[in-house]
C-alpha cells in the first residue's frame, strides 16, 4: 500500500513480493485508459457482520476458519454481500481506494458489455468474427463466429502456459506491453499476435480452450461493433449506470489496444458492486444495465461437453463455461469470474450473496489454491443459507 519499492518494474511486477505492491499501481508501469464512474456512487449499505473467524470450510481432512483462509490464499482484500449489503469488508494488503487488477476477470467484465451491445443491436453473436475485424480473416478467427469467442471454443493453435519463459504467453506478454522485449523479440502489438494465431487441427466448437488472446479479439469486435474505444463504452453502458463509486482503469499497449483479457483494474467495492448487478440480473436501481436474458443464458446455457473435452474440466467436473464466466453446477445457481494469481467474483443466487476477492498469489494458476478459496466460498454461502 505504501510507497513504490526501488526494485518494482515493468520486468518484475506480477513477480512475488514485488506483486503486493505492483498489483494495485499497474499505472506506474503501463499506459492505460480510464473507465469513468458514476457522478455520485453511493456506499453500499453495511448488514450484520459476519465473523470470518466462526465460518469453518472443510478442507483435506482438517477444518480451517475462513479467517485462516484469507492469509493462505494470499489475499488483499475480501468483501461478501449479501442481499446487496456489507455483511464483510477487508483490506489486507490494499487501501479502500486502491485499483487493484482483476486479471481474468476483465473476460467477465468485458462479457456482459457485449451483452449490452447485443441488446442494442449493434453485435450479433452468432456472426463471423470478420464480419467487425476482417483484419483477421486469415487466422484462427477467419472462419468461427463470436460465439465461439465468448465460449472460448475457439480452434486455435495457443497455449496458455504463464510459466514458460519462451512460449506463446511470453510473446503475448511482450506485444500487450506487459513484459520488456528480451528473450522474446517484440511484435507489432496485440491486435497483430492476436490476428496472426494459426487454427488448430480441430473444428471450431469441439472443446473448451482457454486462449486468453481470445478475449483480447472480443475487445476488438466491441469497439468496431460500438464504434468507440473499449473504455468509453464499459463506462457508458456499465460503470456510470450501474452506480460504481470510482473510476477504473484498463492497460493498453503501445498503440492504444485495449487488454480486455485481463488488464482492467477496480476498487474492491466497485468489483463488489459489479458482482451485485449480476446477481440482481442486470438491474441497479430500477435500471435494467445488462440484459437479464444475456444473464440467464449464462447460467442455464453453455456447452457441457464442450467443457468436458477442454483442460480445466477438473476444476468444475459438472460445469460449463458461457459468455466468459464459469458454471459449475448444472442449476446454474452459482456462477464464477476468475483471474490468475487470485481474482474472483463469486455470485451464488440461492444464498443471494455475492463475494469478491483480490490477491497476490505468487504462482499464476495454482490449483491447489484456487479450490481452498473455492472451499472458502462455498462455506461462506452455506452459513449464509441457514
């Protein structure tokens, strides 16, 4: 929270304990637009409190608080709504104010204002890719639709390994701007990795394949579909109606491409206010934000098999992913956003709770991590339930 550390750079910045630090001023680093919020967001109102220390959540034989579960998920701040109000609000490594990024949630976020566009008219997702970015026409994207964008059932030639120094992630890294060049050459930015990713040897659709480049084609589509920059239509359509207290902030590269994939950065209030308009399906104060059907067809559509066949089926065995977000039961009751090193938005309707997390978990992906905080969530609900 404090002041900058004399080792922090755009070299080390997601790297553990610099990424404490680095996580909520990525400004410091990256060139970034800002996501205007509304003229007067409201506080959310507080509810009865809810002790995290008396919350038990099961976990490999032993019963841990959740209190105990915050410091070995690394988190930095943690807030549970329920019925839309503060029933737990920390600030671990992390000021009320702080920007903190959201990684993969970004994919969430950047969903619904698709949903939006969608409901205005202005995209259509069963569409080619090339009818809003014929740029891309001679990639993997030349010849599925955006469906298949959102549903990350893309047929493409990417893996998403963070750790490999040399891999496809590495070049990512550097032509988003993320990574210095270095043992990677640089490219032309991140609309051309992304336009020039080849096509696997499957059809579009088979298999679930988490590509996070394909979230950067969707910011793509969206500003040619609104015909403004990414940020100025979240801000428009989301962020100023749904009531969201501060502005946010998303990382662009060198020339102006906006990180839809993971680049957005959020106050945990605002991620919590976010999380709260989906639970409430799309409606802030009478004002229907994001299309309630756009909502539901999250959570009662998506492909099961598709999932089944993809790398993360493990993590959900019974789940489907849809629009950009996660659904790991077949009711569709809870629905998931998350972002590598611990970035979570948790919504579970029939508890009416929504919980967010932000965290500087030292590994990108850890699986072991994500199901202890997903145990976390789950015990949380549960005791809100009874």
């Amino acid at each position: 929270m404090g002041d900058k550390s004399p080792e922090a750079s755009l070299a080390n910045w997601r790297q553990h304990p610099h990424s404490i630090w680095g996580f909520t001023h990525v400004h410091e680093f990256l060139p970034v637009a800002p996501i205007s919020g509304a003229v007067s967001g409201g506080m959310l109102p507080m509810g009865a409190a809810l002790d995290l220390a008396d919350v038990p959540v099961r976990w490999q034989g032993e019963v841990l608080s959740a209190e105990t579960v915050l410091g070995l998920t690394h988190t930095d701040g943690l807030m549970v709504l329920q019925d839309g109000a503060r029933i737990v609000e920390r600030y671990l490594n992390q000021s009320p104010e702080a920007r903190h990024i959201v990684f993969s949630v970004s994919k969430s976020i950047s969903a619904m204002l698709a949903g939006v566009l969608v409901e205005q008219g202005l995209l259509d997702p069963d569409a080619p890719v090339t009818r809003y970015v014929p740029e891309a026409g001679h990639s993997a994207y030349g010849d599925c639709t955006v469906r298949h964008v959102l549903d990350m059932t893309v047929s493409i030639r990417f893996t998403e390994d963070y750790l490999d120094p040399l891999g496809d992630v590495a070049r990512y890294r550097v032509a988003m701007g993320w990574n210095p060049p270095g043992a990677v050459s640089d490219v032309e930015g991140l609309q051309a990795f992304v336009a020039g990713l080849p096509k696997a040897m499957y059809e579009h659709g088979h298999r679930f394949h988490y590509v996070s480049p394909n979230t950067d084609m969707l910011g793509w589509i969206l500003e040619r579909a609104g015909g403004a920059p990414f940020a100025t239509l979240l801000s428009r359509a989301i962020w100023q109606p749904a009531g969201m207290a501060t502005g946010a902030i998303i990382t662009l590269d060198r020339f102006g491409a906006p990180r839809t994939a993971g680049g957005i950065c959020t106050t945990l209030s605002d991620l919590a206010r976010f999380g709260e308009l989906i639970r409430s399906d799309g409606n802030h104060g009478g004002n229907q934000v994001v299309p309630k059907k756009w909502i539901d067809d999250i959570r009662h559509n998506g492909d099961a098999l598709a999932w089944s066949r993809g790398e993360m089926a493990s993590l959900f065995p019974r789940g489907r992913y849809r629009s950009k977000w996660y659904v790991p039961q077949p009711s569709g009751e809870v629905i998931c956003a998350i972002g590598i090193h611990g970035q979570w938005i948790y919504i579970d309707s029939g508890a009416n709770v929504v919980v967010v997390k932000q965290s500087s978990q030292p590994i990108p992906a850890d699986d072991h991590l994500d199901r202890l905080t997903l145990a976390m969530f789950e015990a949380i609900a549960g005791a809100l339930k009874k």
